[in-house]
C-alpha cells in the first residue's frame, strides 16, 4: 500500500508539469525523484541486503526531497500571493 501512495505522489509530481510553472515543477519533481530514491534505498537496506552508507545516503536524499517540495510549496504560495497565477 505505501508504494501505491509513493508511486501516487510521484505520478501527481510529474502532472504538475503540466498545471503550474516550469521551473517550480522541476522542484516538485525532483522532489519527488528523491522521496522515491530514498524509500528505495531504505527498502533495499532493510529487507534485501544492508550497506554501510545507507543510513547516510537514505537520510540526505530524505532531507533534499523535503526540501526541495517545501520549497516548491513556498514558490506556488509566493506566486499566489503577488498575484501571479501559479496553479492553474
């Protein structure tokens, strides 16, 4: 069920391609890319085969992928709020 929702969240990521700026999009995206690569890597240590770096690895594409979304976030609510049309 999770790998639905994250598959669900990457697949939204990449229609909002489509919806709203270019350039913010790409932050969602990679975003996104980054959510799954970590959940990836996290799955592969506990369940597969464990490696040395994988608690570092895991946690900063976890710390890049929250922080490119918020920043995403930060960019549709900043176009909103001087009144440019960002989602639309």
């Amino acid at each position: 069920m999770y790998a639905v929702v994250l598959s669900a969240m990457l697949c939204m990521a990449l229609w909002l391609y489509y919806k709203i700026d270019f350039h913010i999009a790409l932050l969602f995206i990679a975003g996104a890319v980054c959510f799954v690569i970590s959940d990836s890597i996290l799955a592969i240590n506990k369940f597969y085969q464990s490696f040395p770096a994988a608690g570092f690895i895991i946690m900063s594409t976890y710390c890049l992928a929250q922080y490119l979304i918020v920043r995403g976030a930060t960019k549709v609510h900043q176009n909103k709020f001087v009144g440019k049309e960002a989602v639309g």
